[in-house]
C-alpha cells in the first residue's frame, strides 16, 4: 500500500466525518449564518475599496455566500461565479450578480449563462467539508480550487483566498497533500480569522 494510498483513504475518512458536522450546522445555523458571515466578512478583512469578489452557488449544506454576496454589489464591488472550463483545469469566473440568471454546471453546480464576461477575481470565497487553525481546507477531492489558487499566486496574482464555513466545520487537523493550496482567511458565523504569518 503506497503512502498516495493512505493520504486518499484518510482523507475520504475526514470528509464522511465533515459531511456530518456540516450538515447539523446548517440545519442549527443555515437561516441565520448567511448575514452574519457577510457582516464579518466586511468588519473584519482587509479588503480593496474596489474590485471583483468571486462567491459561488451553495450545494449540499455549503454555507451560503448569497448576502455577502449582495452586500458586496451595495458595496460598489464587481461579483462572479465559477464555472469549470475541463477537467483537471484552473476555473474561470464569470460576471453574475444575485438575481441574475443560472445555468446548469459541472458536478450539479450552478454558473453564470454562456456569454457573461470572464472577470478576474481579487477575493475568491472558497467552499469546503472542514478547515484546520493553519488555514488548510478540505475540498471534495476534485482539485478545482487548489489549481486555481496556485495558478494565480504562481502568475503573480494579489487574490485572497476567503474560506466560507460554519464554525463547526473546524477541526484540530486534517489530511494534507503537495499540491493543497491555504486559505488567507476563514469566515465563520461566529468570526473572521486571519492565516498570515506574523
């Protein structure tokens, strides 16, 4: 058994474990966390006066981005969605804002309608199953969002990668491989932490 086998296994075990406390969070906390994660998000990170905020559509019990959202456009910011090119590729954003139309995406996720203009991101709200006090996340496996971060810091990029999660999605440690890319900062609905090296 080779140690890629191991780390695949563990880290299939966290997510079964992830799943579960994602899910009684959002039953306790899914109508009530969306403004509170938008009022810490704004209060407490240092954001641009303007730009663009990348957030996504929420799927099974994903902490819901969509009043951040909305504040962010108040707020004179630019919004987009992701949308997954291929397989295996970094993803593209896409301009949409709340109200605007949804077409059917990738792994049953919604993205913006053919056409919209591609945007650059300068603050990406990631989602996840779990993150750990180091600013590791833990994703589905696909590798969507590692490629992607690591493909903007590598061309120089200045984005901040913002986790979106319930405060119970947190745990002492997870599972990590090479190519796993951290989190600048996690928003929960309790408060925002910061992952910078002093």
């Amino acid at each position: 058994m080779s140690g890629a086998d191991d780390l695949a296994r563990a880290k299939e075990a966290a997510r079964v474990a992830a799943r579960a406390r994602r899910e009684q969070a959002h039953r306790d906390l899914g109508a009530t966390a969306p403004a509170l994660f938008a009022e810490h998000f704004f209060h407490r990170l240092p954001l641009p006066r303007h730009g663009v905020i990348a957030g996504y559509v929420p799927l099974n019990h994903e902490a819901d981005p969509g009043e951040l959202l909305a504040e962010a456009g108040k707020r004179g910011y630019r919004t987009c969605l992701p949308r997954v090119a291929a397989k295996a590729s970094p993803l593209r954003f896409l301009q949409w804002a709340p109200g605007d139309p949804l077409a059917a995406g990738a792994h049953g996720t919604k993205e913006p309608m053919a056409g919209r203009p591609e945007l650059q991101p300068d603050i990406i709200i990631v989602p996840m199953l779990a993150y750990e006090p180091g600013g590791l996340r833990l994703g589905y496996g696909g590798g969507y969002y590692d490629r992607t971060l690591a493909a903007l810091r590598v061309a120089g990029r200045q984005v901040l990668a913002v986790g979106l999660a319930y405060a119970e999605q947190g745990t002492d440690r997870l599972p990590e491989d090479p190519h796993d890319e951290r989190l600048d900062w996690i928003v929960t609905e309790r408060r925002a932490i910061s992952f910078a090296k002093p």
